[in-house]
C-alpha cells in the first residue's frame, strides 16, 4: 500500500491528499460549469469580425457556421428567430460582424457564439456578397437574353410591385396617364426591411398565377419598381428569391430600382431593364398621340397609294385601248362571212320550197276522185264479202233454217247429245222468234222433253 509521504513526483496508484492539499478536486461538470459562467460572464456581449464559413441551416430552422480569420477559427449558431429576420442570404466566403455573447457547449468541451445579429462588414463585403450571387444565378442561366420575352406592344392591364405609398407609384400613373392611359393593378410591398424580398417574390408569383378569365384580370406586363437609395437600401431586390420568381415568371417584366447608375441583380433577371420607374412607363406604353398621328400618315398613305393604283390603272387602260383595233377593223371580217351565210341561206330556202312544192303536186296527183273512187268501191266491195261470211258463220243462221238450240239450264251450256239432255233435267230451246223453257221425262221407256208448267207442250 503506498504510503503517505510527501509528493516527490513519484506515480501512484491510489490519489490520497498529501499534506498541503487545500481544495477537492472538480468534477467533469463542475470545471465546465464554472467554465461557462466564467465565459458568459465575461463576454456576455461582443462583436466579432470574421468570414463565414461551412454555413448551414437545420430543418429547424437555425443557423450553423463558423467565423474565421487567418489565424483563427469560432463556432457560432443562430437561433430560428434571428435567423429569419436577417437582411441578406449568407453565403460562404463573406465577411460579416456576428453580434452575440460567449458560451459554451459542454457536451463537447467547446466554446461557440451565439449570433444575435449579423451584418455585412462593410459595402466591401456587400459587393463581394453581390458578385457572388450573381456569378452563381448566372452560371444557371437565369440572365440569358435568350430567355428575354418580348414586351407587348399596347399592353391592357399593367402590374406594378412597389411601396403604395411612395414617390413611385405617382410618378408610374402620372406617366401613363399623359402617355396612353392604361388600367394599372398595384401589389403593395416592403421595398426595404428584412421582410422586403420576400414580399417582392411573392407579388411577382401571385400576378403570374392570376387566371386568364379570373375575376381580377391577368396583367400583360409587370413593373418592379422602387426608388433610389443605398446598395444596402436597395438590396432586398439583389435577394436570390427576389431574382428567381422574377426569372420564372411567364409575364414580361421591367425592372426600374434605384437610380440611372444603380444595377442589381433584378435588373439582369427582368426582361428589360429601366433606369428609373419613370422610365419604366414610359417603355411600358406608347404615345397615344403618336399612335394617332401614325395612324393618320397612314391612312393618307394608304388612300395616296390607291388612287395612284387607280391612275395608274387607267393610264394602262388608255394605253390598251389606243392598241386595240378599230370597232369596223375588227369586225370587218365576221360582217362579210355573216352576208355570206344569210346569202346562202336564202339560196338554201328557195331550193327546199321548190322541192316541197314538187312533193305536194306529187301527193295532189295522187288524190284524184276517179283514184278515189276506184278505191272506195274495192273498199265497199271487201266489206260486203266480210259481212256475209259473219252471216255464215253466226249461230243464229241454222235456226232461220228450222234448227233448236238446246241449252242447259240455269248454266246455259250448250246441250248437244241426249246423255247431256237427261243429266241436266231442265232446259231451254231457242228457236228464231224466241225461246222456251222444258224439263226431260220418262214414259214407257222412252224420253220426252215436255213443256215447263205453264207453258205449251211441245213434241
């Protein structure tokens, strides 16, 4: 067991207080305890001048990154709430001033800052911060001028997105009033603010999602448009949001922020850029006046050309006409054939009248009344020869000659043998001065044909 002599230095095993030992020894917690009182205690408020580096945010919202300079390195976190109220996107490689105080994180022996504001360090930083987004929005494409859409002649609806109370929006109606008067839809924004960029893409979003046929009418041409003022004033609308609804949206749009001399990344993105918002009206819409006067030139322009068109007509018509032949030149020829034609025409008629006139004393000739004559009597002649050959013929003749027709009655058929005579019983004879109805009987075996009653009996 070792003992308990003074510490000479040698290694033990066991620790046992050694004579002049006047504190316990911490614990792990308690050293970092009194080590993060100690830093907060401190440096419970400073500002730290530093690039950002490895920037990220959670799916909680708050913000993680690193400030660092030559020499040196510092964790820092952001909570949710600061980080959505800051002024710009960080990006990596920005020099920044981090607001905030001292702790630290003993679950892993570090010590961080714990961001409460964060600014740019300066316009320096700025135009570093400006040149960066630009590079990376433009290598995607987002400023390409074959991507520009063409802006529509005589828009009807103009969408602006700009502060309703400002200088800008008068200037912008005042200016289309004396231009060419025009219905104008304001989407009311921040132009400047934390909140500013966000309110800017969500306008430029919502008139590109108004329907065609909707009850507010979807603008033909939008104008995003502020005022002049600071790189730092006019910064929301170098915001990437701010720059990627404004590429994406499907409606024409200028872009008129700031002054002449100020260009931001709204500008590349739009698909025409005005120096100011007054300039901005003005490319948005014609002249009205000038559209009526060009109107006119055009209408006399138009008249001048038809009734040059008209003379020039008749100049070729005149022309036309001194080529042409005279009316008896022309016609000479189809009047000599026409005299030829009704000559030989009447030659032709005379002829066919003489030989109408042979054919009819031909046809007279033949109608003479001897020929007629002749030709009736052979007629009369066949007639007689027909009518005694019906006499001969006829069924009346033989009873003239003292004959019986026999006919069977009710049928009347001819009965013509005495087996027919029994099979019909009753009968009727016709003679030639009429006829007599009788009935077949029997007697002493021979058959008699015996008057119907109430008739003569007949043998």
């Amino acid at each position: 067991m070792a003992s308990s002599s003074p510490d000479d230095g040698t290694p033990r095993l066991v620790a046992n207080e050694m004579p002049g030992d006047n504190a316990a020894p911490f614990t792990v917690s308690e050293l970092s305890g009194r080590l993060k009182r100690l830093v907060e205690g401190e440096f419970g408020h400073v500002r730290l001048r530093g690039e950002i580096s490895g920037y990220k945010r959670a799916a909680s919202g708050h913000a993680y990154l690193c400030l660092k300079d030559e020499a040196a390195v510092i964790d820092g976190v952001m909570w949710k709430g600061q980080a959505a109220q800051l002024p710009f996107a960080p990006q990596d490689g920005i020099e920044v001033i981090a607001t905030g105080r001292l702790t630290t994180y003993p679950g892993r022996s570090k010590y961080q800052i714990v961001i409460e504001r964060m600014e740019l360090a300066g316009e320096g930083a700025l135009m570093a911060l400006f040149e960066k987004l630009k590079a990376q929005l433009g290598a995607e494409g987002l400023f390409d001028s074959a991507a520009k859409k063409r802006l529509p002649f005589l828009p009807q609806v103009i969408g602006v997105v700009t502060s309703p109370t400002g200088a800008v929006i008068r200037d912008i109606l005042h200016r289309l009033e004396d231009r060419c008067p025009t219905r104008v839809i304001v989407w009311p924004v921040q132009v400047q603010g934390p909140t500013a960029a966000g309110q800017i893409a969500a306008a430029v979003r919502g008139f590109d999602t108004i329907p065609e046929s909707g009850p507010v009418p979807r603008p033909d041409l939008v104008i995003v448009a502020r005022g002049g003022g600071s790189i730092e004033d006019l910064w929301a609308f170098n915001e990437e949001v701010v720059v990627r609804a404004i590429a994406a949206c499907s409606i024409p749009i200028i872009s008129a922020v700031g002054h002449e001399t100020d260009t931001g990344l709204s500008d590349y993105a739009a698909d025409l850029r005005a120096p100011t918002p007054t300039a901005a009206a003005e490319l948005a819409v014609p002249v009205r006046a000038d559209l009526i006067a060009t109107l006119q030139q055009m209408a006399s322009r138009m008249e001048r050309c038809a009734r040059r068109y008209h003379e020039r007509g008749r100049e070729r018509l005149d022309a036309l006409v001194r080529l042409l032949p005279g009316r008896d030149r022309l016609l000479g020829p189809q009047r000599q054939r026409a005299d030829e034609a009704g000559a030989r025409l009447d030659l032709a008629l005379e002829r066919r009248v003489a030989r109408a006139r042979t054919e009819l004393d031909r046809t007279a000739g033949a109608l003479r009344p001897a020929a007629l004559d002749h030709r009736l009597q052979a007629a009369r002649d066949r007639l007689n020869r027909t009518g005694r050959l019906l006499d001969s013929l006829s069924p009346e003749g033989p009873l003239k000659r003292g004959y019986v027709r026999v006919d069977a009655r009710p049928s009347g058929a001819v009965v013509s043998s005495a087996a027919e005579a029994k099979r019909a019983g009753a009968l009727t004879l016709h003679f030639a001065d009429g006829s007599v109805d009788a009935r077949v009987e029997r007697s002493g075996g021979k058959t008699y044909a015996s008057p119907a009653p109430e008739q003569p009996s007949l043998l």
